[in-house]
C-alpha cells in the first residue's frame, strides 16, 4: 500500500509555515498539513512531526511577500484561521502555484489552486463581515464591555481593528467561547489570549435596562408585513442567534 505522507505542525501560523518550509526541502508531495491534535484522525496516513523554527516560517514568510505579494500572504492568513481541514494542504498548493507564477497568481481565477483558497477565503471573510455587525457588547459591573461569540471561524483577531476604531475609549473583550480565546482591548492595545467562559455574568447597573429597550426598539422596527425571513437568515444566520441581545428573551 502506497504511504500517505501527513505533516504535523503545533497549531500556530508559523508552525504551519514551518511544516511548508519542510515540504519543499523534503521534496515530498504530502496528503495533508494538520495541527497536531489530529494525529491519528485517518489510520492510511503516515505522520510527520515537525518543530516551529523562526528560521524556517521566515524564510517561507518573507518569500511569499517578495515572489507573491504581502496580499497573499494576508490571504493565507485568513485561510489558516478557518481552520478547515484541508487548509493547509490548499495553502501549500497555493503557495506552489504562486512561487511559480509570481505576483499575478490571483488573476488565475481558473487555476485550481488558486480558486481552491479564494473559496476558504471568501468564507472567512464573510464571515468576519457579519460579525462586524452581530457582535453585541453587554456592559459588565467593572465597566468594561464584554461581546460572546461563537464564529465558525477563528476571527476574533480580524474583528480586533475594526472595534478598536469604532470604541477606542473604551475597555472591552470579545469572547470566543468555542475556542476560549478572546480579544482584550485596554484604550491602548489589544491582544489575544485563553479565557474560559465564565460562569456568571454581572451586569453595570442599568445595562439590562437598555437591553430591553434595544429589544423593543427591534420588534418596533420589525414590521411584519415586510418582513422577509430568508433575506434575515441570509444576513443573520440561525446558529448566531443566541448570543444578540434582540433574539434573546
């Protein structure tokens, strides 16, 4: 039976970048790259471990902004955050066809490879889109605004710049409790670190008040008559309803 070379990497980008680096000095043509976690997911495989080394995902960092272009390198970024199971061997693929190509690479809409990672792509950024208008902030008892979410994505990171313009005097974290990792913002920076979901939530003294309103302010606004349920679904998807204010009790 033919071995099917599988490439293990520690679950971060640089890892990733890593096992990339490997790849192409190996001079192998792998099934697939995955976070280490699923070694032993498909008995045909064969696995290969490999260690994050800054030399190498450097090397492979710096190359794809000099041959590709710093665009691409944002692209594979977002398809890494996906988390999908065959994203690291479609960013492998994308990578090859881009070294190969050069700067253009992303023209080739019919190239496999490269319509193969627009495709991740896409999702990852709709989805960023959406929550930049679905995350909903409850004020908490020590002042700081605190959003739950649940993306099927990683993106808690891509939501980071955009809430930083939009509440910049204000501390909040954006919580992803499927993942529990979460965005901190101080008024000065922001980071990414690992929070378990809390078990109870205190609110400011009149945050609940003014959930009830925005509550009532949506059923006002809601008119029955033009109200077109596959258009909201479309725009609000079922699986986020549990975490808006205005979808709750």
């Amino acid at each position: 039976m033919e071995s099917k070379l599988a490439y293990l990497y520690d679950g971060s980008f640089e890892g990733l970048l890593t096992a990339i680096y490997h790849v192409y000095y190996d001079k192998v043509d792998p099934v697939a790259i995955l976070p280490i976690w699923e070694e032993g997911s498909n008995f045909l495989y064969t696995y290969k471990r490999v260690e994050t080394d800054v030399n190498k995902w450097e090397r492979v960092y710096n190359a794809v902004e000099e041959k590709i272009s710093h665009y691409s390198l944002k692209r594979i970024y977002n398809v890494y955050l996906s988390e999908m199971e065959d994203s690291g061997i479609i960013i492998l693929r994308y990578l090859r066809e881009g070294f190969r190509i050069g700067s253009g690479t992303d023209d080739y809409q019919t190239n496999p490879a490269v319509r193969d990672l627009e495709e991740i792509y896409h999702k990852v950024r709709l989805e960023v889109h959406r929550f930049l208008g679905l995350a909903r902030f409850k004020r908490l008892q020590n002042g700081i605004f605190y959003s739950q979410v649940e993306p099927d994505h990683n993106v808690v990171a891509l939501l980071a710049p955009h809430f930083v313009d939009r509440i910049p005097a204000e501390r909040w974290i954006i919580h992803d409790i499927k993942r529990g990792v979460a965005v901190f913002y101080d008024t000065r920076e922001w980071t990414i670190r690992s929070i378990e979901k809390p078990r109870d939530v205190v609110l400011y003294e009149d945050e609940e008040d003014y959930q009830d309103m925005w509550r009532e302010y949506y059923r006002s606004a809601n008119i029955e008559s033009r109200r077109n349920k596959r258009q909201q679904r479309a725009y609000m998807p079922v699986r986020y309803w549990k975490n808006l204010v205005e979808k709750g009790d």
